[in-house]
C-alpha cells in the first residue's frame, strides 16, 4: 500500500497496512530552531531553509528529512506563501514588530527583541477593535478571494507531485471563519461580542465565509483534482474546555462554518481536516455533522482528552489526526524511553480500525531536542504496523 492510499484507507475508517504519518502543516509543523537542529544532527543538507509560515516561524521540511522519518503526506501551498529566510521583510509598528495578514490584522512581537529572539508573533493590532455596528464591518475593505495571484504557477506544481509521487496531498489553512474574529476583534472583545453583540459576531463571520468560499472555490479549481484533503483552522477550546457554551456554538458558529464545508464538498472531492487545539469532545457530533473528516491536533493532555475514550466514543465519526505524544510535557521535557513508550500507548489507542493519521500534537517547538524529535517518529514506525 503506498503513501495515497494508506491515508485515504484510514480516512475512510478501514485498518490501512500502517498508520499513516503526517509532518509539515500549519499545525503539524516544526519551528525553524528546531529544524536547524534536527536536520544538523542527522547531517541532512538543506541548502535553501524556508519558511512556509513566518508568523509561526515553521520551516519548509526538507525532502531528505521527509523520507527519513517516512512521512506520507506533502503540501500544496500557494508557492508565494513561501519565504527564503533572508527574504523575509518585516514592518515596524509602534512597541510592535511583524507582519500584516490580508484581512488587516498585525501579527508582531516586540521591537526591542532581536528579530532572532522572537519565536513567534501573535495577533496585536486588531482593525475591528473599535467597531460597535455591523454596517462598521460590512463595508470593511475585505480582500478578493477570487484573486488569483496566489496560486500562480501551483497547478503544475501539485499535478507533478500527484503523478510522479504517490504521496497523499493535502494543503495549507485554506478557511477559517470563526476563530478569524478573535484575530481581528481581539480574543476578549470577540468572546464578549459573542456574549452580548452576537450581530457583530455573526457579520464579521459572513464577511470571512464569503473570503474563504471564493478563495476555496478558487483553489480548488486549480488544484482540487490532485487532492486528498483539505485543511481548515476553527479553534473554539482551551486546555479546560469550550470557549463558548455549546448551544451557542450550535445556534451561531456552526450554520456558518457548515456552508464552508459544503462549498468545499460540492467543489471536488476532498476530505476536510478541521484543527481545533484543547478540549473538543462536545464538538466532534457537530463536526460529524458539518461534514468535517478529520480532527486535529488530538491535545492529549487537555481535559477529556484520554486517547482510548477518545476512540472509543468518536472512533467512527472522525478521523483522528494528531495525538503522537504530549507537546506540552512529554515531547520536549521527557526521555527518549518516555516518548517511545507514550507513542507506543497512543497508538494502541487509536490506531484499531482505522481513522488515525499519527503526527505531533501541533507544531514541534522551539525548544524540542533533535533526539526527542527522532524519538517520537521512530517509535511511530516501531509501532505503525497493523
């Protein structure tokens, strides 16, 4: 079984030959320190380090590393999202340095940091903060989704990757519709605004849903004949729970996103891997719903989020992505001994009967060691086999 088929065996909730093994999204990358490191320590070569998402500060993994830890997906990404490290031109803003999105939104960190200190940048200039109407919010200058630019010279990037490989393809953040609001609010105004304004709420998640529906539309006119799936970001929990009651996500955020979901359903066929960090357990039936595939990052170390339970109550709703080994904790903290027995325990878990894709539980940290890094992909092999 190869790469393509192993990942849509699994997806489609049958026992694949091996559990498949993901490296390289938005949400299942590796830092640049980190990857310095690790490829210097297996004394890979990679002449021309990159960044494919600079706000994270997440490497493009190289091809060499790829097929050493045996990873069987690859990404299509607009090729203009991704950066030479030299190339990188960041803005100054006040106490703040960093980079606008194209919604208007400043991703920074502080200007007195050495810009090689900094280890990410976080959302700190937010162009709605002092919006109180919707009309405020509708006649915002939204970007064109229908742009594209973005997306020049990719189909025949992604119809070489499908043909001469036998790689599953899946691709960058191509929606996200509520948890934009917390970006371009700001994470405090958006949950109150949800609370007591739910109208702004509701217009700004209209104006994201109309971005993103003809951004995927298209993207997918492009490219959508070579995939296997797509990736769509929604946080909506913490470390503890839900960040909103789950009636109010039912009534407000899931009619919106739904319409996502069908769009990307009507326009090719693809699988959905929705990604939502924290506890999510109340979310997956509604996920199911929406038309959502698969979840990640699968916080193991967040309330409610034992992988057997995990398995056994939604193992036949979602594919679970994710889930290799406590980030917080485990990944960059423990043992090499610890990992490999963790990963050894994740995989008895959640690997029966298919529906897991086993990759790190978001992105591999600053901080990680190249040993524990090697660590967790080799008791990932060890362990991958049906």
């Amino acid at each position: 079984m190869n790469s393509r088929e192993r990942v849509n065996t699994t997806l489609n909730h049958v026992e694949p030959d091996k559990v498949p093994l993901d490296l390289g999204g938005n949400v299942s990358g590796i830092h640049i320190k980190a990857y310095k490191r690790l490829i210097d320590y297996l004394n890979i070569q990679d002449k021309k380090i990159q960044y494919h998402d600079f706000v994270q500060q997440l490497a493009v993994p190289c091809e060499d590393l790829l097929e050493r830890l045996k990873i069987d997906t690859r990404y299509v990404r607009p090729l203009d999202s991704i950066e030479n490290v030299e190339d990188i031109k960041v803005e100054y803003e006040g106490k703040y340095v960093g980079v606008y999105d194209q919604f208007g939104c400043f991703w920074g960190n502080f200007a007195d940091k050495d810009l090689d200190e900094i280890l990410y940048y976080d959302p700190v200039i937010h162009p709605f903060s002092d919006f109180k109407t919707v009309s405020e919010i509708e006649n915002y200058d939204w970007p064109d989704g229908r742009d594209k630019t973005p997306f020049k010279g990719l189909k025949d990037y992604a119809k070489k990757l499908y043909e001469t490989t036998n790689y599953a393809l899946t691709t960058h953040t191509a929606g996200c519709v509520f948890e934009y609001t917390t970006f371009i609010f700001g994470f405090t105004k958006a949950l109150r605004h949800l609370s007591k304004k739910p109208e702004l709420i509701i217009a700004a998640m209209e104006g994201f849903l109309t971005y993103w529906t003809d951004y995927v539309t298209t993207f997918l006119k492009e490219v959508g004949e070579f995939l296997d799936l797509i990736c769509i970001n929604g946080d909506l929990a913490q470390q503890a729970g839900p960040w909103m009651n789950i009636k109010v996500y039912e009534k407000i955020i899931k009619p919106v996103e739904k319409k996502l979901s069908d769009k990307v359903h009507e326009l090719a066929d693809v699988k959905i891997n929705y990604h939502s960090c924290g506890s999510i357990p109340l979310f997956i039936p509604h996920w199911a719903e929406i038309g959502y595939n698969a979840c990640n990052p699968v916080q193991i170390s967040a309330y409610d989020m034992e992988p057997c339970s995990l398995k056994k109550r939604f193992g036949d709703q979602i594919t679970f992505w994710g889930g290799l080994c406590n980030s917080q904790a485990t990944l960059p903290f423990g043992t090499p001994e610890q990992i490999r027995q963790e990963v050894k325990r994740n995989f008895e878990c959640l690997k029966q009967g298919g529906g897991f894709v086993a990759s790190n539980i978001h992105n591999i940290t600053a901080e990680v060691s190249p040993q524990n890094i090697i660590a967790m992909f080799d008791a990932a092999n060890e362990f991958r086999n049906y």
